[in-house]
C-alpha cells in the first residue's frame, strides 16, 4: 500500500495551485540566479531527492569515463581567428538526422523523466521544440511517444510560438526529407527521434516502434551500449527504485526536498511508459480479432506473447530483465528494416571507427558516437577524444566538407534527396553514405558536453549534431520545462559567443574549420595544413585549468564526490 495506491495524490492536487509556489520559492530563485550549467546542477541537486538526483548525476565504478568525458574537452584549446568580420545575429542553424533545426545541439535521450520533475519528457520535448531543435525520447521514458507528439501538437496548435532564433532574426529553411516517403512534415519543426533499447520480446519492440511510427517520430537510435546494465554505485548505496520504495531513508530525505516531495506525491506516480504502450497495442491487436469485446483487459491476450506484469514494481523488474544482451549486428539490421522508410536510424553508443563501418555495412544512416554519459563500461574514452577517429572512419573530414557542401548547394536549388546522393557520390566520393538511401551517414556526439565551447569543439572535430544528457536533466530537475529552456538559452548564447569569437560565423563555418583541425596527436589530419593554422589543438590538463578549485567541486569536473 502507497499513498498513489490509496489515492492521495488527488486530494493533494487540489491543494497544488496554492502549496507549489510555495514549496517552490528557493527553487525559482536559485533557477533564476544561475548562470551556466553548473549552476543550475546546484539548483537541481538542491531540489530534488537525493536519490533521483544522483541517478541523474552519476557515473558507472569509479566514475573514471564521467570524469574523462568532460575534462576532455578542458584539454583542447581553441585558436581564435581575428577581425573576422562576423555580424551578429550568427547562424547556428544545421540539418540532423533529416530534420532542419536552430541550433546544433539536442536533448539525448534519457530514462524516467518524469522522476526528476512533474513536467518530465512533455516539457523537455516543448522546451526543444521552442528553441528549433530535434528532440528524444528514450524507451524507458515515463511517457509515451503518443503523449508526447500530442503534447507538441497542443503547443503548435496555440498558435505559431516563434523559435528562439526567429525571434533573433533568423529565417529557417525547409527540411526536405524524400529518401523517406513515409517521413512526416515534423522535419520541419526540428523533428522527434525515437530512441530504442532492444528486448528479447520481439512484438513488444514492433508494438513501440509502431506508436512511435504512428506519432510522427521520423528517426530512430538503437542504443547498444547498455547490453549489461552499468555498475551505478551511488544507486545502490542509495537504494535507487523506480517508483521510489517507502524505506525510512527515502522518506527521511523527501522532507528535506518539499518541492520535489509535493510534486511526487500530488501528480500521478511515474513509471515506464513502454508497458502501457505495449499493453495497448495488444488490446487494440484483440479487439480487432474480436469487435464486440468490450472489455479493457489485456490478459487473455498474453496466452501466446509474454505476459506483461500489471503492477508497477513488477513492472520495472520486467523491464529490467527484458533487455537482450545477446542481440547482434544481424539483429541491428533487422530493426532497420522494421524501422523502414519513415527515417534515417542511428548506432547510439560508438566509441570504435570499426564499429562505425560496420553500422554503415549494415544500413545504418548515422553514428553515434556516445559512451551513454560514462553510465556504461568504466574507464571508456572520452567521447570528444574518439570522435575524430570515427570521422576519419567515415571518409574524413575533407570528404565530409565537401559532401555537405554539395548537398546544401542541390538542397538551396530546391534538389531532392535522390540528387543531393547524387552529387555527394560526384564530389565526395570518399565519403561514407547510406546503403538506403545514398546521403552521407551522419555523426552525432554526446558526452561530458556543459559549454558552448564544447559543442563548438565537437562541431570542429567531425560532429554532425551534438547531444546533451544531464545538462538538460539538470534543468528540469532544478525548475522543469523552464528549467530545460534555461539551459538551452544559456548554451545557445555560449555557443554563439564562442563562434564569434572562434571567428567562425555558422555551423557550415564551424565544419569548414575541421580542415584545419590537424594537431600533433592525431585530431583529423586529412588536409596537411600547417599545424599553426588548426583551430582545435591538444594540451596537457592541468590544475591552472581550475584555478579556484571551487569550480572543480560544484562540479565542472564532473561527479566528483
Ligand atoms: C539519467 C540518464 C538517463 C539516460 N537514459 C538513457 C536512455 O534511456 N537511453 C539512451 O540511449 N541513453 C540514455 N542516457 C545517455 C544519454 O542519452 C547520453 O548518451 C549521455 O547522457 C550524454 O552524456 P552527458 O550526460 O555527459 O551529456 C541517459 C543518461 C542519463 C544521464
């Protein structure tokens, strides 16, 4: 018995429109007053359970690969060019994953939104979608790919709420994406990505990818560096559940937190979206075999699939155990297949150039390159360090310039998919492309970026699109929707300040710049430009980086306890 069980969460809902602001003050404030990601982690670790918070903040061992991830990046400096003569507004709009979007970052996917704040993935999917950029729900959201596609509908339905960078003066293009007949329009908006973990029960992955399908998702990422589960050891020091378990210690620590503690307890209790989904998939499945059943039980129905568990514990058990940590590259390819014509797919996960060209062999459109936020196997590379060996892998950068040069002059002349593989196959012939579709397989990164110096690092070394994970999550636990939106204006600004004072003036720019990013370990080296002209250069880290050892422990070293 909980109260969710008993029914309390109504009763206290009505008391919400008076008891949330109040419990919410400090939260507000502290929002308010942030001024960079680090910040705002501050804010959310000061709202949030212990327990959700640490989920959100860490990292699998000895947080090695988390640390790594995001000192990394501390370890390239950025050689500025001059009196460029860039005028502001600066053009940070691009195209990922097929879709045309504001600005080159998005939210990666992330489990369980809805335990981190009441607004969960709805309000980090708006938050996007006002900021012109792609959004991703993962597998083990808390809600579902349908609820999530209506709640965005209901906010275009209010009316056009024009983008951040319309709002600067900044017109969008218009995404064309025929390769895939099946894409719908939300390519123009920025697009939703469906991301997929695979589970043993095949129909139960079909009866996803369906909802997905019908709700407009127009790309898919299978992750596949979450075969084994990481070993978390901040969640099993404190218990770590979802839904929370009633212990003393929880309860102990949900007094120290109202804001989040009258949050959980007045909205309805989160749990796994995907269950529902599949338990709704298989009674729609059976009332179409049968009419006039009325009855909205789904049980008879499991005598031939695997029974689906009802209660919410139970649930997330399955879950758990429902991962298949046998699946191949046979099998990769086989969700390609049932992901068909709607969109490109992704390898979610790569830390290897091989493993890239292997994705690329077996029909994947892009790669990934992630190390799942150093929540996986510890002590993996730095994401941002493999990142340029994996472009190389995929033809190199000066191939890759001039496929993206030859698609944006067809795309400018109205050219079609078919014409723009076309003239990538003419002027880049060493650039890897789609088996599906002929365009050029794209690079998305994530990993350990907080900074606009960051994603303008990853955009140097070879990355199509640059995801964030816990920046996000930091934000909707620290203030929810617009939690995630000030985090959004606060990288977006840092991005911009550090293009123009890069002298860079556009994403395109940014790409051009990888021509030169050659240093002396190996960052790309296609171009054999001198080594005094590269943008990006490696240096050795060192405490001077850190200088007020404050900024280390809140965090800009990244989990450190
Ligand atoms: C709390 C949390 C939950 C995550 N859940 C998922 C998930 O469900 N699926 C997935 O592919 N990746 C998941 N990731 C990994 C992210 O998609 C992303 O790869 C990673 O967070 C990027 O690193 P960053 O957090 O340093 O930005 C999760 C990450 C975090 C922090």
């Amino acid at each position: 018995m909980t109260p969710h069980s008993l029914g309390v969460h109504k009763v206290l809902s009505l008391l919400t429109p008076a008891v949330r602001p109040l419990v919410n003050w400090n939260a507000e404030r502290r929002l308010a007053a942030a001024v960079n990601v680090a910040d705002v982690r501050d804010a959310a670790k000061a709202r949030a359970h212990k327990m959700v918070f640490d989920y959100l903040d860490a990292g699998a061992d000895d947080e090695i690969t988390l640390r790594r991830n995001k000192d990394a990046f501390s370890q390239i400096e950025l050689h500025y060019r001059v009196l460029a003569g860039l005028k502001p507004p600066l053009d940070l709009s691009t195209r990922i994953m097929g879709n045309d979007v504001d600005v080159p970052f998005f939210p990666s996917p992330t489990a369980g939104s809805m335990m981190f704040h009441r607004d969960g993935e709805k309000g980090v999917a708006r938050a996007a979608r006002s900021h012109g950029a792609m959004y991703c729900l993962s597998t083990m959201g808390t809600t579902s790919p349908r609820d999530v596609a209506k709640a965005l509908d209901d906010m275009d339905a209010k009316g056009p709420r024009r983008a951040v960078s319309e709002r600067r003066g900044i017109t969008r293009r218009e995404g064309i994406t025929n390769a895939f007949p099946q894409a719908s329009s939300d390519s123009k908006k920025g697009g939703k990505l469906f991301q997929l973990y695979v589970w043993k029960d095949r129909s139960l992955v079909r009866d996803l990818l369906a909802q997905a399908k019908d709700s407009g998702f127009n790309s898919l990422a299978l992750t596949v560096d979450l075969t084994w589960y990481g070993n978390r050891e901040r969640d099993t020091r404190n218990g770590f559940t979802v839904p929370p378990a009633y212990t003393l210690k929880q309860m102990a620590n949900a007094i120290t937190r109202p804001a989040w503690t009258w949050d959980f307890l007045s909205s309805p209790e989160y749990a796994y979206a995907a269950l529902d989904v599949a338990a709704d998939a298989r009674l729609a499945r059976r009332r179409s075999m049968n009419p006039d059943d009325v009855s909205d039980r789904v049980s008879d129905t499991q005598e031939k699939e695997q029974a689906l568990p009802t209660d919410r514990r139970s649930q997330v058990s399955f879950i758990r155990d429902a991962f298949d940590p046998s699946f191949s590259w046979d099998d990769a390819e086989w969700l390609v297949n049932e992901w068909g014509d709607v969109g490109p797919v992704a390898l979610k996960g790569v830390v290897r150039p091989g493993d890239a060209k292997t994705a690329v062999e077996r029909g994947f459109d892009a790669v990934w390159v992630s190390n799942h936020g150093g929540r996986q196997l510890e002590t993996a590379p730095a994401t941002i360090d493999v990142l340029p060996s994996v472009r190389t892998a995929l033809g190199g950068t000066k191939a890759w310039v001039a496929a993206r040069r030859a698609a944006d002059a067809v795309r400018k002349q109205g050219g079609d998919d078919a014409a723009v593989a076309r003239a990538v196959a003419r002027d880049a012939p060493a650039m890897a492309v789609s088996k599906r579709t002929g365009l050029p397989i794209e690079l998305l990164f994530d990993g350990g970026v907080q900074r606009g110096t960051d994603i303008v690092k990853a955009l140097v070394l070879g990355a199509d699109g640059v995801g964030l994970g816990k920046p996000y999550l930091y934000g909707l636990c620290a203030g929810g929707e617009r939690g995630v939106a000030k985090v959004f204006d606060i990288l977006r600004d840092e991005t911009e300040r550090a293009f123009g004072l890069l002298g860079v003036g556009s994403v395109k720019d940014a790409r051009e710049a990888s021509l030169f990013a050659s240093n002396n370990d190996g960052i790309g080296k296609d171009d054999g430009r001198e080594l005094n002209e590269a943008f990006v250069r490696r240096r050795a880290a060192s405490a001077r980086d850190f200088p007020d050892g404050g900024a280390w422990a809140r965090g800009y070293g990244g989990g450190v306890w």
